[in-house]
C-alpha cells in the first residue's frame, strides 16, 4: 500500500511539480496551499507524512508546527527552506521536524528525507512502552525503500543486499545518522547506478555538475576506491562523460 503525504506549497507551480514528482515515486499526494488548510486535512485525516514549506501565506511553517506539538500530532515533518534561509532549518528541527530539504530539491534528496522521517517517527512509535494487551511484533527496518525504483534498481543491479544497504537510516546504536554520511552513500549510490554518466549523475540527484566534482572530490580518492563495490573510481567517472 502505498504512503499518503501532505504537500504543503503556497506556489503553484512548486506544488505541481513536487506532486508529480512524488506520485511518480509512489506517494499519494494531497495539496495543501496554507497553514490553515493544511491543519484542517491533517485533522481529517491520517497522513504518512508532510512536506511543509516554511514561507506560507496566513499561519506559516512554524505556526504549523507549534500546533502540530500542542495536539500531539506525531506526522513526520519533512520542512522546505531556501538557500538563504538555511538558518530557519535549525529552528524547524527543534519545534518538531524530521528532516529538511533546500528548495528546489531533487527527486532523490526528497526520497531520502521522507523515507527517513517516516523510519525515524516508526522506530519512536517502536520504543514506547508497550499496550498491557499483548504487543503485535514490530519489524526493524533501517533500510530506506525507494517505492517506485525499487524494481527496476533490482533490474539493473540484480544485487538485492547492495540496495539494502545502500541507504541505511540509523547507525549501530539506533540513532538517526548525519546527513552528510547518507548524502555521501547518495552520490556513491547514483554514480553507480548510472554508469559514472555524470550528467545524468547531476540531474537525478538535483545538483549542478560543478557541485557533484566537487562532493566526489571531498569524498577523497582514497574513500571512493575503498568503495569499489558500490562504485568504480571517481577517474572512472569523469572518463565515461
């Protein structure tokens, strides 16, 4: 069954573009254009998860946030911001969100937020105490599902243990991992599955090519080499452009 999500996106255009991009994923995705309204279907009902923009006409990202926390309302929060609204992340994180993405972000960086907030908000839901009835078992997943690629990477790959843990949500002692480390498995992951093409690397990932040189080269060479199961050299890479 495939998860709902709420798109809360006061841009048209924006909230078009995630929509399509995110049902091709899998999600099924109701479009929110306010905070007002977007408190009013999450009163109506359940949702797997949210993608909130901050800057919303009316109650914005925050006001939604603030009462999200007063009804106890436990909906995992993936917040948008712009490059020059970096520092409002923070604060977005601390009021209750999950994750965060910088606008527009790619297919695959938005993939990877929602996933994990779902798996973080499922793995809390998971430690608390247990109902005196007797508790249904509750499976461990830490590994990321991509919904609607996960056939075809099995295709390409045919390596189902690579894709389980290619994207892993927690470390060893069931904390959520930085996002530089799973951005950096992201990078690997991609120049893997595209064949070191590294235009269509960029593209699929939502970044410029100069900004991928540049995160493959503050990989190290050492690193990616010592990852030649997930990908070949980064020489490699540029080679096959």
């Amino acid at each position: 069954m495939s998860s709902s999500l709420l798109i809360v996106e006061d841009d048209s255009d924006e909230a078009r573009r995630l929509d399509q991009a995110l049902t091709r994923m899998g999600y099924r995705c109701t479009v929110a254009h306010d905070g007002d309204a977007a408190l009013a279907l999450l009163r109506a009902e359940r949702f797997d998860a949210v993608l909130l923009d901050l800057v919303l006409p009316g109650l914005d990202g925050m006001g939604v946030l603030a009462a999200l926390a007063a009804a106890g309302d436990e909906t995992p929060v993936v917040v948008q911001v712009t490059p020059t609204g970096l520092d409002a992340a923070g604060g977005a994180i601390r009021a209750g969100a999950r994750d965060f993405v910088v606008k527009p972000a790619g297919a695959l960086r938005l993939e990877v937020a929602l996933a994990n907030a779902v798996a973080l908000a499922r793995a809390a839901a998971a430690s608390r105490p247990a109902p005196l009835r007797a508790p249904s078992p509750v499976a461990q997943d830490n590994v990321i599902a991509f919904p609607s690629a996960a056939v075809q990477v099995r295709h390409e790959l045919a390596d189902e243990e690579m894709i389980g843990s290619a994207f892993a949500r927690l470390d060893a002692s069931g904390h959520a991992r930085r996002l530089d480390q799973i951005e950096a498995e992201a990078i690997r992951f991609a120049c893997h599955l595209y064949g070191g093409r590294m235009a269509e690397v960029a593209r699929r990932l939502g970044i410029g090519r100069s900004t991928l040189y540049r995160k493959l080269a503050e990989l190290g060479e050492t690193e990616v080499e010592n990852n030649h199961q997930m990908e070949p050299s980064a020489a490699q890479f540029v080679a096959a452009e």
